[in-house]
C-alpha cells in the first residue's frame, strides 16, 4: 500500500523506490505551487496526466497539459504549479532519490531553510 503524505500545496504518494529510482503521482492543488527548488543528487522526468498548470525550468515558464512531459536535470531550478483545476503529474526519479535533497530556494509556504541563502544569492548571481 502506498502512503499519501499531504503538503501545503498539495499531496505526493510514492508509487515504488528502488536503489537509484523512484516514482511518485504529485497533485498539486488549484492555485497552489511546489518550492522553487533543485536537488544534488538526482534527476527527475515528469508527465503530466491531468489538469494544466504551469512548469518553471530555470528561468523558462511554459503552461503544461496531460501528455506534456519535462525533464529535469541535477542542480536544474525547477518549479511546478496547479492551474484553476490543479495538475497531477508521475514524477520518475533517477539517483539517489532521498527527501533531504531538496534545497529550496523559494517557498510559499515559509520552508526555505537559512543555510540556502547563500545558495539563493548564487543561484541568482548576485554575489
């Protein structure tokens, strides 16, 4: 049985892990939108497979619809957020796939941790 683990913006089951992979359905809810974040240590390919919203890679915005699918990258800043319906997406992940590789560099929701400051100037270059 997988376990919903519900966030502020929404909610995430992992659907099967293995040693360098996991997979996860992520709902985000309407209006709402995950941490702008990147990770170290893993990759991850997302399709979307219901609702719209939009995707953040870098400093690129683009609206998403069932059957878009996105690849992010190692240390890609990345974001996604639900449309007026939410969106639902199956995230792969590839690496090592552990909760503590997300380092937040903005976040709705107050969870940006201090010691990501630094990492926020630099990613931003404004240091």
């Amino acid at each position: 049985m997988t376990i919903k683990r519900e966030r502020p913006w929404g909610w995430y089951k992992c659907i099967c892990k293995g040693e360098n992979y996991a997979v996860k359905k992520i709902w985000v809810a309407p209006n709402q939108r995950l941490s702008l974040q990147y990770h170290n240590l893993r990759a991850e390919h997302w399709t979307v497979v219901k609702g719209s919203g939009m995707v953040t890679q870098g400093t690129l915005e683009r609206q998403c619809k069932p059957g878009d699918t996105f690849d992010i990258g190692i240390e890609q800043t990345h974001r996604l957020a639900g449309g007026d319906k939410g969106v639902l997406i199956i995230e792969v992940q590839r690496g090592t796939c552990k909760e503590d590789d997300i380092i937040r560099l903005e976040d709705d929701y107050g969870r940006v941790e201090p010691n990501n400051i630094y990492t926020t100037i630099n990613e931003y270059g404004t240091e």
